[in-house]
C-alpha cells in the first residue's frame, strides 16, 4: 500500500532536532523523500503498524505534528507529479507521471 506521511517537528531546541533526525531516519527506512518533510512509502500492513509505532512514540505529542494519509494498493495511480523535484527510485520514477 502506498502511505504518504507529512511532518512538522518544533526544532527551537536540541531535542527538537534530534526528534526531527530521528523522524525523518524512521521515514526513510521505509520510502523515499519526495519533499523536505514529505516522504512516499511503499509497505505492506505490517511494515505499516512498524513504521507508525516508531514515529508516535518518537514524535512529541504537545509540540509536533504528524499527518498520514494511506492510498492503499492502488495509491501510485493517485499521484500525479510536475515539475522538477522527481524521486530518486527507479521503482518510484517509472511510475510516477
């Protein structure tokens, strides 16, 4: 299934930062960045309980913000790219339009 995750970590301090690192690692274990805090992963239901675990229990509730949005097996034909910023998979870009 296709997830696409967006995020917003309040970085005004040294946790911040790490949180906003550790986010963005957990991400790309899992998908590409197609944006600075926009990431498309490719994962199957179990890959995708993984995944959310280890960034709620990263992310900072009070100061953070995350946003899921899963298009499921068929999400790829839901996207529809323009412009320069293409991705840097093989498997993304020949399916990306």
């Amino acid at each position: 299934m296709l997830v696409l995750i967006t995020y917003d970590v309040n970085v005004t301090t040294k946790a911040g930062v790490k949180r906003l690192r550790h986010i963005s690692k957990h991400c790309l274990d899992f998908g590409v960045r197609v944006q600075n805090s926009v990431f498309e992963c490719e994962i199957d239901p179990a890959q995708w309980v993984q995944l959310k675990d280890r960034l709620l229990a990263t992310m900072d509730a009070t100061q953070d913000s995350l946003r899921f949005y899963r298009l499921g097996k068929r999400g790829r034909e839901l996207v529809e790219h323009h412009g320069s910023k293409r991705v840097d998979n093989p498997v993304f870009d020949s399916l990306i339009l």
